[in-house]
C-alpha cells in the first residue's frame, strides 16, 4: 500500500511538474499542428458540403473533423459524391496517422518516460535518511573500495558512493551497491550526505579532486576523519593542510613491504601488528627446521613463540602438530617481543649478497628500490619504457618478458623477483615465466584487484599483495575501535568473549582450532593480552584469535555470544 502511494505520487509530481523548454516546444509544435489540421478539415468540409447542397454549422464541420480523424465514424453525417468520400479517407487516415502514432508517442515522451526516470532516481537518491548515522562516504569505486565494503559488510558498517552521474549511479546500484547522487565539489552533497554523522570520509581519486573533497568536508564538519590517497609525494602535505587525517601512498606501501619480505631473510620474523603486549609477527622457515612437523621442532619450548598459522603459496593452513614445515611456507607467529627477540635469536641468518630483482619501474618497484637500496641489497630493476627509467646501474630497459633482459638483470643468480606492475595479466605471465626459470628462488607479486591474489600464488608467487587489501586494510585499521584487524592479506586478529561453555576448561579440550579453523594466541588476564598454554584454563574475559574470514565466521557461528571485538595497533602499515 505504502509503495503503491508513493508510485501515485511520484506519477502525480511529474505530471504536474514544469515541462523543459525543448518538451515544451514539441508539445506545443504537436497541438499546434492538430489544431492548424481540424481547422483545415473542417473548411474544406463546407466547401465540398456546399457543393454536394447540404448546409452544415461550423461546430458540426468540427464534429465531424475531429470523429473522423479518430476513427470512431457514427456514420450520422455523411459525403454523397465521390469527392466527398475521398475527402473523409484522407481526413481518416491522417487522423489515425496523428492521432493513433503522434499522441501516444507525445504520452510516451512528456508522461511514461519522465515517470521511469522518476522511479529510476529513486534507486540513486540524493539524500540520505536522516536517521542514518556511523556510515562511510566513500568518493569511487575501486579495488580499494570493493575491499573496504566488503569488510564494511562483515562489521555491519553502512556506507554510501557519491557518484555525479545518475547512469553510473543507476549501474552501481544494480550491481547491489548503496549509492547516492552528488557533485563532489558541491558542500549541499555531503550535507544531503549527513557527512556530520559519518563515521569517515574515503576519497581516492586524483590528488586535486582529493584535496577538493576534503576542505569542503572540513568546511561542514571537522569531527569527521577524512582519509585520502596520494600518487605523488608532494601531495601529501597539501591533502594534510586540506583537512586530511590520514593519506595513504599506496605505490610506496605496496613497494615497501614487498621490499621488506625480502629483507628478513633465515626466518627472522616481521612484526606485523599488536596487541597489547602480544606481537603478531611473519617469518619464513628456516631452513634448519625445513622437511620436519611443526612437534618436532619445539619452537614453544625453546622460544616461547605461538605458531598461530602457516602460509603455504596463498593458502593459510591451520597449524597443526603434524604440520611439515617447507622452505616456501610462511609462517605466522604470536608472542611477546622478548619471545620474538628470542626466534629471532635462533634462526638469524646473514644477509644474501644475491642481487634482488625488481619487474616494473612505476611507483611500486621505484619504492621497492629505495627500500632495498636502504637495506644494503643490490637490486636491479627492469624497465620497458627508458623514460622511466634513469641512466644508472640500477635500471635495465627491456621487455621483461625477453630472457636477455632478465638474464642481464641477474634472473640466473638473484635471491629474489619483485613483480610491480600495474597490469593484473602481466603479472601472472611474469610469475609464471619467472618461476620456470628458477623455482629455487622467492618470488613476491603485486596484484591490483583481490580476485587475482589466488591466481598470483598459483601461477607460482611465494607471497602476493594486494592494492586493494593494503589501502582497505589501512583504512579499517583505524575506522573504528570495535573491529576487526587486518593484519596481512586474508590474515584477521580478533578477539572475542570466552564463550560460556568453554571458560575455565584447559585450551587443547575447548578444541577452538579443530572446530572453527581460528587459533587462540592469548588470553586476557590482569587486563592484558598473554599466551596461553595448551594445559591453561581458559579465563571469563576475552580471547585473541588469528584466522581468515571463513574461519572467522565459523567461530561465531559454533560458539555465538555478543560481539566484543577489539581493535589493535598495526606496524605493517606506514
């Protein structure tokens, strides 16, 4: 009933609403040429009546003109020569031509049409409800966004895309996104937007349109965190004085970190995030412990460390007593910094002096250079265009896709092979390539959309990162207290409360691993965050889990109780 009446009305306002000038015109053009042509016809019908000796008044030759043109014929007035008769199958069949074709499409344009587009703006409103509060603004849609919505989702986060084009926003819309019509450099938009009772503002389109977004945001409200992407370094002071929180250089967070995965080599591990006390750290295995089941190698014992999980080409597996450890895998590690100082202690290893080598000479490879070069690592870096690509001893012009090239970029004795380019397909051609030339070696990949991250490891990347996981998992690392953490790609910290059937039962028979996939790295006690033996008692307060979004929806599933999650500091991210 309410849907029905807010159709009438909708149909009531665009009957009643100003036509524009060009259907208006038309219209007027159309009746115009109705009345000019029931003027004609109703002359010529005195004209051929006086000739056949029948007098008629001119409002029966305008009755008659306008009943035969509409083909309704009573028949009560009729022609008796042959001229008459011709004279009626024009004016009939000029009036089906006008009347039959010409008014319906007039209905069609100026009534059934604007009516559609009425219906059509209401999927892409521009307003939101008033009610609507904690939500996230967001300026596009990108491998960032789809990311970020995707988590949004997951934490019952709403958001809305400020799109200025209705068609777009219609598309958008009926691909299942809340979307909302808007110029982005209108303040009247973000006020409709109810940008006072966001929750943040993401904008990450180019840099000028960026710093537009966020001083007119900060002109409406300066409560509002405002996050922002920046293609240039320049930029990033300029996005701050505009009223930024935060600005993300996502070619050099994407660059350094890949970086970094080459710069801890033997297993020393890479703090990726905290918690309280508790480190969330990432180590490759050490080739001391290489070919032998996680049991064996006493790592609890002799360092303390929590082996919450192992990566194994893209997949986190859970990590189980009779895991064997491979020099590929990955593996994900929780405990205290002195334990981690203690791993580290153990597994240390020199340096390589193998060179390391860097495809892609755009923002990502050009970062990862600086950051190998800051770490002592020789690297070369292949270039296919020589104007991005300097004279020096760093860079090699060339189709990387040409062995020449790689063979003179060091492929044959490097340690490592950064993937950086812009282009998803190039990327998993390059892997595979790579790869059959040396499946000794490390080779860590950039994929730019979430969908190519699987593809990346199985074309044979050791580790992939992802453009649109790196920029969300920054973003929702500080949207609120009250979630998830993101720590690495497909890797959640979350803690929750001990469910009530388990508390105070020793930690190997709650079989929280077993059964959901999530593994337990701490416990709080003395309100903090600390390891907890396999034979300690679970406490009455909360727990921190590591896992993946499947195995992280299977616990709340198996033990439902109300969410109390909590956020931590990450280091993964600059």
């Amino acid at each position: 009933m309410v849907g029905s009446l807010k159709s009438l009305a909708g149909i009531l306002s665009y009957l009643t609403r100003p036509l524009s000038g060009r259907n208006a015109r038309v219209l007027v053009t159309l009746i115009g040429l109705f009345l000019l042509a029931v003027a004609l016809y109703s002359a010529l019908f005195h004209v051929i009546m006086d000739w056949e000796g029948q007098r008629h008044s001119w409002a029966t030759a305008v009755y008659w003109t306008i009943v035969t043109m509409s083909t309704l014929g009573f028949g009560d007035i009729t022609f008796e020569s042959d001229v008459g008769r011709i004279f009626s199958v024009v004016v009939l069949v000029s009036g089906s031509v006008f009347i039959l074709v010409l008014l319906p499409f007039s209905f069609i344009q100026f009534v059934f049409v604007p009516w559609m587009d009425a219906r059509q703006r209401a999927r892409a409103p521009r307003q939101l409800p008033a009610e609507l509060s904690g939500h996230v603004l967001l300026t596009e849609l990108g491998p960032i966004e789809e990311s970020l919505i995707r988590r949004l989702a997951r934490g019952d986060v709403p958001y809305a895309i400020l799109v200025d084009d209705l068609d777009r926003a219609l598309r958008l819309h009926d691909e299942g996104f809340k979307v909302m019509v808007g110029a982005l450099d209108d303040p009247s938009t973000f006020r409709a937007a109810g940008v006072e009772r966001a929750a943040m503002v993401v904008t990450t389109i180019g840099d000028t349109t960026n710093t537009n977004v966020a001083f007119t945001v900060q002109e409406i409200t300066e409560s509002v965190p405002i996050v922002a992407t920046a293609d240039r370094t320049a930029s990033v002071d300029i996005l701050e004085m505009a009223g930024c929180d935060l600005v993300l250089q996502l070619g050099e967070m994407l660059g350094t970190d890949m970086a970094r995965r080459v710069l801890t080599p033997g297993g020393r591990s890479l703090v990726i995030g905290e918690f309280d006390e508790m480190r969330i750290a990432e180590a490759s295995v050490p080739d001391s412990l290489a070919g032998q089941p996680l049991v064996e190698t006493g790592l609890r014992a002799r360092t303390g460390v929590t082996v919450a999980g192992v990566w194994s080409r893209g997949e986190l597996a859970v990590a189980r007593p009779s895991t064997v450890l491979a020099t590929t895998d990955t593996l994900v590690l929780a405990g205290t910094a002195p334990q981690l100082a203690a791993y580290d202690d153990l597994f240390s290893a020199e340096v390589s002096d193998d060179p390391v080598v860097v495809i892609g000479g755009g923002r990502v490879g050009r970062a990862a250079g600086r950051a190998l070069a800051a770490g002592g690592v020789p690297h070369r870096i292949v270039e296919r265009l020589p104007e991005r690509a300097p004279e020096g001893e760093d860079y090699v012009v060339g189709d990387a896709a040409e062995l020449t090239v790689l063979e003179e970029a060091g492929i044959r004795s490097c340690r490592a092979v950064l993937v950086t380019t812009h282009d998803d397909d190039v990327n998993v051609y390059l892997t595979i390539y790579c790869r059959q030339l040396r499946p000794d070696m490390q080779i860590i990949s950039r994929a730019r959309l979430d969908r190519n991250v699987t593809t990346l490891h199985r074309a044979g990347a050791d580790s992939v990162l992802s453009y649109g996981s790196t920029g969300a998992g920054a973003i929702w690392n500080v949207l609120s207290p009250d979630h998830t953490l993101q720590l690495a790609e497909g890797l959640d910290v979350f803690r929750a409360p001990v469910p009530q059937r388990l508390m105070a039962r020793p930690l190997r028979d709650a079989q929280i691993r077993e059964r959901t996939g999530c593994t337990v790295v701490a416990a709080r006690r003395d309100g903090q965050f600390r390891p907890v033996p396999p034979e300690a008692a679970l406490p009455d307060t909360e727990i921190l889990l590591i896992g993946d979004e499947d195995s992280e929806s299977r616990f709340f599933e198996t033990f439902p109780a109300p969410l109390a999650r909590g956020r931590a500091s990450s280091e993964a991210r600059p």
